[in-house]
C-alpha cells in the first residue's frame, strides 16, 4: 500500500513543478476551524465529497484548515477522495497542506483527515502525511479500510438476509431434482460399464459424438510416383448435449446442496436481525459475508450443472444417439430410444439396457435472485 502510494505521489510531484501550478491560496482558507471536537458524521464526509465531485477546490470546501499539521498528533481518516476525471486527465490537481500547500500536486486517493487534537479537518494527498508522521498514517489508513470493510459487510448482510428465503426454495427445489439426477446418473453410468459401451471415450475430448469414414489421400513416394491411398478420417456427427454427466470425475450433485442449504438456514436470523448484525464482531461479520458469498455461489452452480446435465435424458438428445448409433462408420453401432420414462439402448447384436428417468429430473429449476 505504502509503495504503490508514494509512487503516485513520485510521479504527480514530476508533473507538478511548474509555474502553472501555483495556487494563490485565501485568507479564508488558512484559518483554522476548530468546529469539529467529536467525530464528523458520514452526512458531513458525504458533503464534502460532493464538493470536489462538483468540481470545488477541496482546499475551498468551508471546513478546510489550509495549515501544516502538526506532528504528533491524533489523525483520523474518514474518507478517500479522487478529483473529477476532466480535472485529472488535464493534471489540474489540487494542493495538500502537508508539502505543497500552494501548488498542486495530487489527483487521485485523496485523504478526508480528521485531527481531534485540533479539531479540524484537512484534506490531504495520498500519502503526505506520511512524511510527518509514518505510523500515525498507517494506523490511520489501516483504520480506515477496516471501518469501510465493516460498513460494505453490514450493508451487504442487511442488504442480502431477507433474501434468504427465496434462496433457501431455490435450493431445496434443485435439490429434489439433483437426488433425482444422481439417480439417472448412477444407473446410466452402472449400465454403460455392465454392457462395456464407453460412450465417454467418445465424447470426453470436446462432446461431440465422431464417425469414421474412409476417404483417399494423396501420397508422393521418394521416388516422386504420386498414388492414391485408402485412409479412415474422423468426422463429428453432431453435440452431445449433457455429456458431462457420462464423466467419471462427476460428483453427485445433491450432498453439495444439502450443505449449502444448511450453511443458509444457520444464517436465516429472526426477531431484531439488524440489531444482531450491528452487534456482531468486525470478524463474525466478514464470516458471515463469506459464507453467505460462498452457499450462493455453490448453489448457482449446482443449478447450472443440473440445468446442463439433465439435456443428456431429453427425447432430442435421445434421437441424436439413434441417428449416431445407425450411421455408417459409428465406432458403437447401436440402437436408442426415449419414451419420456425410460431410456433403452443396445448394442448391435446384445439385449437391450434400460436406464429409469426418475420424473422429478424434469422438475422446474428456479433462478437464484440475490
């Protein structure tokens, strides 16, 4: 942080040398203010930072000190800042009290400081404080991103929990329809192996279903006679829609979801739930968002890998196989078809295999909203 901050400091103080950078700077503007003995609210940072969006001066904002802060005393920061973009494409910078207090010098990452020892406020470049007093900065900028974590994690949490419910029925639903899956899966896989038809080595590459054909290849000999030659190529027939489902490394899809459901349930809070959230621990908190992130973003997935799974047991795909299967130079000649309950296919000249579609693969999957 330190590194990255004063070689944006490096390089504004390179551009910021000449005589079009001096700043005349009021009366008005060096007096110190001392109207700030307790903490300012966020509706004040909030005023402030509209007044440099709105293209002020930020050592014109009314509440400015424009002097040098003294060492050794308390500093708070509220807020960081960065110049309008016309300003900082144009290098119009803006000064900073510390070390170039009539010449500008800074764009972006601009410091709202708070000294209560004085109780004033300055607005201050990136890192130029820094140079006063190293440690009273690092604690101070490591201050601060603590407090706006903990305020993006209590706005996130208040924001996210009473969608919680519609997420929890998401989840459930896909459940049944994941137990169902796993189901299918487990039969199909089991059949394929019984009947030594290994439909994955023929799709696993890129989930197309291949056919060989013969073609003639043109080859030249050393002694530079050209012939033609009989040679097999490998074509695709067509995609395999839900091949996934035929790979080994398939896990079941159902556990994962139990899991993640159960994660969201335990964090499905009643009564003063705000209250609760405000009153837990910077750390229990940023847990919470954690795991929030992590159950939804599991479940998401799930869904995902279901909704493409299961095209493997629709009739077109079904019919796909069938075409496959009869085609001349189809590596596992074969015969397919789908009757809504059921999937039956043979091998030529073996007894057909039946898989059961459990009905509820077919159940609706719903979107995840949050």
């Amino acid at each position: 942080m330190a590194t990255s901050l004063h070689m944006l400091v490096e390089q504004i103080e390179d551009a910021g040398t000449t005589e079009n950078n001096k700043v005349e700077i009021s009366a008005a503007c060096r007096a110190v203010k001392p109207y700030f003995k307790a903490r300012p609210s966020a509706g004040l940072v909030r005023q402030i930072l509209h007044h440099i969006r709105d293209g002020g001066e930020p050592h014109e904002w009314w509440g400015h000190t424009h002097t040098r802060p003294p060492k050794g005393g308390a500093l708070v920061y509220l807020e960081e800042f960065d110049l309008p973009l016309a300003r900082f494409r144009g290098k119009v910078w803006a000064v900073c009290p510390c070390c170039a207090p009539e010449t500008r010098k800074y764009g972006k990452a601009g410091k709202i400081g708070w000294f209560p020892d004085e109780a004033v406020i300055r607005l201050l470049g990136p890192a130029c404080f820094r140079s006063l007093d190293q440690g009273a900065h690092d604690n101070a900028y490591r201050e601060l991103k603590a407090e706006k974590r903990k305020q993006q994690d209590e706005a996130f949490v208040l924001s996210k929990l009473p969608l919680l419910g519609g997420v929890l029925d998401a989840c459930q639903q896909a459940t049944l329809v994941a137990e169902a899956l796993d189901e299918f899966r487990a039969d199909l896989v089991k059949v394929l192996a019984d009947k030594r038809f290994p439909l994955w080595d023929h799709v696993r590459r890129d989930g197309k279903l291949k056919i060989v054909q013969k073609a003639k290849d043109l080859r030249v000999s050393r002694d530079g006679n050209a012939s033609l030659v009989d040679i097999e190529v490998e074509r695709s027939h067509a995609d395999l829609p839900g091949y996934e489902l035929l790979n080994p490394a398939w896990k079941p899809i159902a556990p994962k979801l139990r899991r993640a459901g159960e994660r969201l349930e335990a964090h499905v809070l009643t009564g003063d739930w705000r209250g609760r959230v405000a009153n837990m621990t910077d750390l229990d908190r940023h847990r919470l968002v954690r795991s929030l992130n992590f159950s939804v973003k599991t479940i998401r997935e799930c869904i995902s890998d279901l909704e493409s799974g299961r095209r493997l047991a629709v009739p077109l795909t079904v019919k796909t196989l069938r075409a496959w299967g009869v085609r001349e130079g189809c590596p596992i000649p074969s015969q397919w078809s789908h009757d809504f309950n059921h999937i039956t296919f043979a091998k030529e000249g073996s007894f057909s295999s039946i898989v059961r579609i459990p009905p509820a693969m077919a159940k609706e999957l719903y979107k995840v909203q949050f």
